[in-house]
C-alpha cells in the first residue's frame, strides 16, 4: 500500500462508527414509531448476548446524525475502566431503540445550549451500568414521582408509555431503572443490567510475539490506517520490532500467503474482504486455508448469529470493528497455545490446494456437513488431539515431496481409522495401495457425498 497522510484514530473510527450504523437508522426510527402508535406495551424478549459498548457507540453515531443541525446540542459517549468489555443478555434491536429514544427525550428537553452523555461503566453492586444524562430544563418533583408509570409523561400531550415501556424491557432482564432530576439542572436515568461473560469468539485482548508479522487484509483504507498507527506506537513503547504486511485484495493476500512460510504470524482478516468477489468472505477463507489458531476475523458483522456460530464451531477469534482502536495489544515471550474444546466433522479434508479447501466447505454447507480442511498435514497433526471426524479425506500430493498414502498410516495410527485418498489421476495409478488397511478407498478430489 502506498503511504499516505494518516488522520486520527478518532477520526477513522468515527468513520466505523457511521458506516456500521447509518443502516440501521430508519430501522430504529420505525420502531419507535410503531411503539409510540401501539397499545400493546409488553416487552420483546427475544434474548441475545449484546456487546454494549459497540451498541453505546452505535446509537449515539446514529443520534449525532439524525440531530446534527442542532450544532449546540453535544451527544457523546462515555465508557469508564474496563467499560468496553461489558455484555449483557436482552433484546439488542429493543434495547436499542430505548437508549435511542432517551437521547432522544433529552435533546428535547434542551432550549440552547447543552450536552448528552451516555456514560458506560460499573455500579459497585458489578452491575453494567448505563447512564443518559443532560443538561436540560429537568422535571419537577410531583412530575418525577409519576414517570415510568403509563400514561404518565411531563412532556405536552405525552401518553407516557415510552418510559413505561423502557422501564418493563429493563425489568423483564433483570435490571433496575431509575430517573433523578432536578428543575433548572437536568435529568439522569441510569439503567442497571446483569453482566453476562463474554462469549467464546470475543477477543479481549491481542497477543502478538516480537518479531511476528501482522497480516492485515481489508478492503477499506482507514482499517489499516487505524492498525498501522496502533503497531507503530507499540513497537516505539516497547521497543520491539513487527512486521506489517497490508493487503486491500484477495489476489494480492494469496500471492503472499503462497510464498509465506513464517511461523510467528497474525492474520487480521476482515468479513468482507474484497468486493470484486462478493461470493467470498473472511470466515471461509480463514477456514479453507487452516490458519484458524493464527487468526482474527475483524468485522462489524459480530452480530450476526450464524457467523457466531461459525467462529464459535471452529474455534475462531471475532472482533469487532469498532473496538480496533482500543482493545489492548500485548507481547508475548512465546506462541499462544489456544486450547479448543473437542470439535466433532463428518469430514476432514488436507490438501494444500485452496480452491480445493474452499469447494469443500461449500459443498458443506450445502449438503449440511460439518467439514474441517486443513492446507498441511502438520496443521492437521497439531490440533487432531481436539478434533474426530467420521472419514479424513487426505490428498496424494501435499507438495514438498509429502505423499499422502504415506502420512495415512500416521493419521491411522493417531487413531482415525476411516482415511480416504483423494487424487486427480486414475486411482489404478495407485495399484496396492488401496489394499493396505490404513486406506479405505481412492477416489477423485470432488466431495463424494455430492454424487
């Protein structure tokens, strides 16, 4: 990539921030609309693991946008220590409507100049707490005593059910919901909620060894900008060295990984990672190429359950876009060793072919199989002890001389005992062979369940 002249961190991030939530605006606004005009107030509870911090910094991109002609009103976030690791159960699209239409309530309730904060943190009692507050014209006490009651509102012609039904979504999770204000001061509503563990795809932190190379592969300039910025101030505090490799394409990734033969490296790998191919992702390719334990998958799709599910299947790390200019980098003295729980195929393939790889998983997914690939035998030896699988699918010709008919009898002996070999020559080539008993059957290299 050629060099540039680099804005801020916060700028870029900011640029996340409005792409990742400009979609969604229209979305928030009809359903507050359509619970304003609905009389039925019960609460969705349709539970998720939500990451708050990202959800925080969403809703007041979007509130900045829907209010930015009004210039003297500030919207902002707030997230205290360790705020940005915070999850919660609930109902995300509900829960984000609600501090939606907060913001939204306490810009209204500001005549000139003010602020909003939506402030992240901690109570002491270790509750995720979320706290919108303003500046505003505040409300009288015998007002105050009645909100959150329906049909209660201090505003003009208010049926009052907005916080009638922010304090029931609240309550039907667990939490607490509470509003203190003042006449003349301003008004704070602070929202308590149970923390839920981060799950299993969640990166809190990055591991990097010194000397590593750090791969990074998106499509959209500021990405790299942003991690560019973060390695260089690393390796000037540290006093370290790391090696930067920049791929906007998915051509010019696998003309690198072809030749790339390093032992100490990260893949930083977006979802999206080239338009010229739409019909290809990061998560597959990740997959196809069998750099699992050496990955991260960078992207705002985090939300997305079935690509959780993906992560989650394989062992693969997720983080999300938009905490790429603050989740913590750390130098290791030696390789992370990422212990798996068990994962179960119906099929595992190893070749060193990654369009191979690639129609295999999508032939997975079609015919529901649970398939694993891997691009060496080694990668295969170094995690097999976590994995079983119903047939291992093994290719002839490995490259560097490694011929698969002779590796079968070591997977054989590790104890998988269903091993094919798959080719593209005749399978008589292979006459005796297919007689020894560490090797089912020959067959061509298409997925034999596609027939």
């Amino acid at each position: 990539m050629h060099s540039e002249i680099y804005p801020t961190i916060a700028d870029e991030n900011n640029k996340i921030l409005f792409r990742s939530s400009i979609d969604e605006l229209n979305d928030i606004a009809n359903r507050l609309l359509e619970d304003g005009k609905s009389q039925n107030i019960e609460p969705m509870r349709k539970s998720s693991i939500i990451f708050l911090s990202s959800l925080i910094d969403a809703v007041v991109t979007q509130s900045r946008y829907q209010y930015r002609t009004l210039h003297s009103t500030r919207i902002e976030a707030q997230f205290k220590e360790n705020a940005r690791q915070l999850f919660a159960e609930m109902d995300g699209v509900e829960f984000k409507s609600l501090i939606f239409n907060l913001i939204k309530n306490a810009v209204e309730a500001i005549d000139s100049q003010g602020y909003v904060k939506v402030i992240l943190g901690t109570s002491d009692n270790h509750m995720s707490s979320i706290l919108v507050e303003d500046n505003g014209k505040g409300i009288s006490p015998d007002i105050l005593e009645k909100l959150g009651k329906l049909g209660e509102s201090h505003k003009e012609g208010g049926h009052g059910i907005a916080l009638y039904h922010a304090r029931r979504v609240i309550e039907s999770f667990g939490g607490t919901f509470s509003i203190d204000s003042a006449l003349g001061k301003g008004t704070a509503i602070r929202i308590l909620l149970p923390q839920t563990p981060p799950p299993s795809w969640f990166v809190s932190s990055l591991n990097v060894m010194e000397g590593c190379t750090i791969v990074i592969l998106d499509d959209e300039i500021y990405i790299h900008t942003i991690w560019k910025k973060r390695f260089q101030a690393l390796m000037i505090q540290e006093n370290i060295s790391l090696h930067l490799q920049h791929f906007s394409t998915l051509e010019s990734f696998q003309a690198f990984y072809q030749g790339c033969h390093q032992d100490k490296i990260l893949y930083l790998i977006d979802y999206k990672i080239d338009l010229t191919y739409p019909e290809h992702n990061g998560l597959d390719l990740i997959e196809s190429l069998g750099i699992v334990n050496k990955s991260v998958l960078v992207t705002s799709y985090f939300c997305d359950p079935e690509i959780q599910k993906h992560c989650q299947r394989i062992g693969l790390r997720m983080l999300p876009k938009t905490s790429i200019d603050w989740v913590p980098i750390q130098i290791v003295l030696i390789q992370e060793d990422l212990k798996h729980a068990k994962i179960d195929y119906d099929d595992i393939l190893i070749d060193n072919n990654p369009l191979v790889r690639w129609q295999w998983l999508k032939m997975g997914k079609k015919f529901r199989r649970k398939v694993g690939v891997f691009s060496t035998v080694q990668n295969f030896y170094d995690t097999c002890k976590n994995i079983s699988a119903n047939t291992i699918y093994i290719d002839s010709d490995l490259g560097d001389g490694i011929k698969g008919e002779i590796e079968a009898k070591t997977i054989y002996d590790l104890g998988f005992k269903e091993i094919c070999l798959t080719t593209n020559h005749d399978p008589e080539c292979f006459d005796g062979i297919q007689h020894r008993e560490y090797i089912r059957e020959i067959i061509k290299k298409n997925p034999p369940w596609t027939s």
